[in-house]
C-alpha cells in the first residue's frame, strides 16, 4: 500500500462502499471514514479486506493520508449532514484541494457551497451519481458540476469508474458551474419518475383491462425490451413479472400498492413550477405515488364510491401494439420535458449544458438508460439549438405514428375506469405544444375581468397591453404586468 492515499472517501452506507471498491478496482488507491468508525473496521476486514483500502478513524487521519491536492468525496445524507461536514473538513484542508459531494442533493445547495468552498481557497465539486448499488460497484453514470478547476483532477477518477458504452465511452463528462451536475442529476430522477409511472400504467391496464396475469405480461416486457422501449427500467419489469414467492405465486402480486418517495421527483416538479416550464407527466408521476401512499383512504373510499366494471372486446394483440405506441410517445414527451426544464435553468444560471453529452451519460449505468438516448444525441447533433425534441425529425415522426393507438389506450382506460394520468397528461401535453391557438386568450379576459391584469391583442403587436372597463363600473387604472 501507497504512503499517500490517491482519493478518501466518507460514508460507507450502500453507495459509498459499492464506489471505493470500484474505485480500488480501477487502480486506485482509497481512504475511507465513517462516523460510526466500527463501519469502518467491518468494512475493512470485511469487503474490502486484501485491498488498497486504507481505514480512517477521524476526518484528521483521513486528510493526513492523502496525497495533494486531496480529493475528498462526500456520501452522507443531504442537507445539514454535509453543511456540518463541510465546516469540519474546511479547517483541516490547504488551498486547491477538492471537496467532493456525491449524494442526491438540492442543488441550490450546491451553488451556495461551491461559492462557500470557493471562498476558503479550497475547490468543490457536486455530482450526481446514478445507478444504485450495481452501478455505483460496477459502473454508473456520474454527472459532475461546480468548480471547473476541479475537473481535471477528479476526471481521471470520475471516468475511470464509470460506466462505459460500446465504443468505450465513458458515461461522465463535466456538465457546467455551480449546481449544474445535481441540477441534471434532479431531472435525471425526475425522468425516472416518469418513466416508471409511464411501465406502472401500462401494467395497470393490462392487468385490469385485458385481464392478464404476470406471466402472461413478462413475455410482453420481454419483447418491449428487444425493440424501440428497450431500457433497464423495461428489463428489470420483465424479471420482477417472472419472479416467484416461495410458493410459487407472482411476488409483485403480493406487495403492497404504496410507492415511496425521496424527494428527487417532487424537486424537480417544483423546480418546473418555479421556471415556467410545463412538466406535467413528472408532475403527476409524484402525486400518483402521493395518491398510492393513502392506501387505507383508498381502501375506504372504494367500499363507497363505484366506477365502470373493466370490460374488454376488441383485438387484444393490436391493443397490447397499442399500449407500446402510447408507452413510446409517452416517454420521449417525458424527456421532451425534461430538456425544457434543463435548458430554461441554464439560461437562467448561464450554464453551457452539452445536451447530446448528457444524453450520452445517460446511456449506460444509469436508472433511466436506453437505447433511445442515443436517438436524444443525434438530434441535439442535427440542431445543438433544438427548442423542443418533438421538433427533431425522428422524435415528430415517432410519435405522430403512435397517435392513433396513444389515443385508443386512453380512451379505453377512461372507460374502463382505469387511471393512467402520465400516459393522459403527455397527450395533453403533445395535443397542447402542437395547438397554434390554446384558450388562454379567455383566461386572460378572466384576469382583466376581475382583477384589471390586462391582455394582449392579436391585431396589435406583442408587448402592447390593454385594460377593458367591462362592467362599465371600473376606472381605466390596470394593474402592473409581470409573471411569476
């Protein structure tokens, strides 16, 4: 073993034992620490024992042992857990050395602590890491931000432990300042709600509509993930269909319809609220599982309230064609939105964000990787200012193609009773972006009705604003314009 270790690393819960070995499996060398330090000493003797792994039993021995500048990669909980690591960390360091946060944390918090680090002397980096316990052994995707000085030192880690595609390209790049790599890391976990509403929903209706049994709906996955939808999140619900209880019945039959949550998805959500951008598929993936969690309410409330009994007549082969297509559209709608939201921040925070990149970075070792992701790069290589993926070629072709059965899904689960509102709100979404003309122009009526808020004119410019006395009992006084 080295004198100096080459990275530390503190926190040896699931993730941040799974990196260090990946990371000392890759060739280098790794200090690790923990506050509860009997982890440390089970983890050393246990997992890691035999390799170059070296035990801390303070964050003093932890600093002491690692060669300059010193790459310290934070994996605790988010929020205070790493404000009140950082004020313990900062004394014990010299300039230029780096502070590494790889939890799934807010990122606001990281555009405020990288200006804090940054102050000290010292360099900060937040990064996304997705993957979970396999990826994060084996290979995830990891989507750092925050100081550019940093990047070159850490590149040789980040790269060397990710995931790589087929051509040997590895699944990180550097992806802007401040809180730009948790900002990406946010909408990658909000892409993922959607995604697993979108397969959640699709099982529903087959489940209940078609009336058809686990078994029965694995060999559907099995083909879904041999053709356009194939992804990780397809392929581990075509297993979870196949696999057996101990009494040879369907597992996912008997567990609980609860979905649990921590917060990603609802960031992500409210993040769209706060910049304008309509995100509603991600949306209503974080209030369905808020609507799956009152269980007991639900239970209650359907010994009460009655809906259509599920009756189906038609071609089931063609419909199951169906609910690919509805599937399909669905997804690339949801990571249509997922851009929008991306590129509004980066105006916002004036990030150069590398769109196709973070396609890339996402194809392998991530929850949400696919083949389709390649499809993201190619358009953003057609058009680095694309607007919207729905105007990308391929992307408008696709799913004006799965209208038909997009359509009929949703039209047979509403009369089946079967709620589908991801599914729903992408056509929606889709049905809305492509209108020329939406009715907002009554709303604005509204608005100017009772609160004076003005509106513009069709056969006036842009930017003109007008106030109707419509009761003939107001002033002429409008209120100012601005939106939220």
């Amino acid at each position: 073993m080295k004198e100096l270790s080459d990275i530390g690393l503190i926190g040896l819960a699931v993730m941040g034992e799974n990196l260090v070995l990946n990371m000392e499996s890759k060739g280098f060398q790794v200090s690790v620490y923990n506050r509860t330090t009997q982890r440390v000493d089970d983890f050393v003797n246990g997992r890691a024992k035999g390799k170059n792994i070296r035990g801390t039993h303070s964050l003093q021995e932890l600093v002491a042992s690692l060669e300059r500048p010193r790459k310290i990669m934070m994996m605790v909980k988010a929020g205070k857990p790493v404000d009140d690591l950082i004020e313990s960390l900062v004394p014990l360091l010299d300039q230029g050395d780096i502070l590494i946060d790889g939890g799934n944390t807010h990122y606001p918090d990281t555009n405020r602590r990288t200006a804090y680090v940054e102050s000290k002397g010292l360099l900060y980096i937040g990064t996304g890491v997705s993957g979970g316990e396999e990826g994060a052994l084996l290979g995830p995707s990891i989507m750092p931000g925050g100081s550019q000085k940093a990047w070159p030192v850490v590149k040789p880690v980040f790269q060397s432990i990710a995931a790589k595609v087929e051509d040997g390209t590895p699944c990180c790049d550097w992806v802007g300042e401040n809180g730009a790599g948790h900002f990406v890391k946010m909408v990658h976990n909000g892409i993922e709600y959607g995604d697993m509403q979108l397969i959640n929903e699709a099982y529903h209706i087959m489940k209940d509509v078609l009336g058809m049994s686990a078994d029965e709906m694995h060999l559907v996955f099995k083909e879904w993930n041999e053709g356009p939808l194939d992804s990780y999140l397809i392929e581990i619900t075509r297993d979870i269909l196949a696999f057996k209880d101990e009494d040879g019945q369907p597992l996912v039959d008997k567990i609980l319809d609860t979905a649990g949550q921590k917060g990603t998805g609802k960031w992500t959500a409210v993040s769209a609220l706060e910049h304008g951008v309509p995100l509603t598929l991600i949306g209503e993936a974080v209030f369905s599982r808020c609507l799956s969690a009152i269980k007991e309410e639900r239970v209650a409330a359907s010994k009460i309230i009655k809906g259509p009994k599920p009756e189906f007549k038609g071609d089931k082969k063609q419909f199951i064609k169906d609910i690919e297509s509805a599937l399909f559209a669905s997804k690339i709608v949801s990571y249509a939105q997922g851009y929008a939201l991306m590129a509004a921040a980066a105006k916002e925070y004036g990030w150069n964000l590398n769109y196709g990149g973070i396609a890339l970075m996402w194809r392998g070792g991530c929850i949400i990787r696919s083949a389709f992701l390649g499809r993201i790069k190619e358009a953003f290589d057609r058009n680095k200012d694309l607007s919207n993926l729905l105007l990308d070629p391929f992307f408008k072709d696709v799913v004006e193609k799965a209208q038909q059965g997009w359509r009929n899904v949703i039209a047979t689960a509403v009369i089946n009773g079967i709620p589908a509102p991801a599914i729903s709100s992408a056509l929606n979404y889709f049905d809305g972006y492509r209108s020329e003309r939406l009715p907002a122009n009554l709303l604005q009526a509204q608005r100017d009705f009772f609160g004076a808020h003005t509106y513009e004119r069709v056969d006036k410019p842009r930017g003109e604003f007008f106030h109707t006395n419509w009761t003939g009992r107001g002033g002429t006084t409008a209120s100012t314009t601005y939106n939220v």
